[in-house]
C-alpha cells in the first residue's frame, strides 16, 4: 500500500482528481448493488411450531413504541 500511495502521490493533480472520482463512483456502485433480502416460502397449510410463536408472538414490553420502532426499521432498511 505505502508503493501504491508513493506512486499516487507523483501523478499530477488532474490525475488524482480522475482517480479519486473513479474510486468514488466504483464504491458507490458497490453501496448500490446489495443483495436483496428473499424469504423462505411456508405452505399457507403449515402450522407453525409452538417454538416458533414462544419467540415471535406475543405482549410487547411496557413502553413500546411500535410506530418509533417501524420507522427505524425501515429508515435501516433505506441504508
């Protein structure tokens, strides 16, 4: 990296200023191209299993904020 960063260092500044954009953009392409999330598909005929709902229903905590909650899920989900 030092050799990489010394031989950067000799390019004119108009040189720099490409590579910079160009190293700019290749990591904002590489931001925009996450995965997207797939669920597994469940056989509408399926019951679910009793351990399954002991972790996914039931009273929420005292002092939820369910709205609070959706929004931060979703401003994460924007990320």
């Amino acid at each position: 990296m030092d050799s990489i960063w010394s031989m950067l260092q000799s390019l004119s500044t108009d040189n720099q200023k490409w590579l910079a954009n160009k190293l700019h953009e290749e990591i904002e392409r590489k931001k925009g191209s996450k995965k997207e999330l797939v669920f597994p598909h469940r056989p509408a005929n399926k019951e679910i299993s009793p351990e399954v709902k002991a972790m996914t229903m039931g009273k929420l905590p005292e002092g939820f904020d369910f709205e609070r909650e959706t929004e931060k899920m979703w401003e994460e989900w924007a990320k």
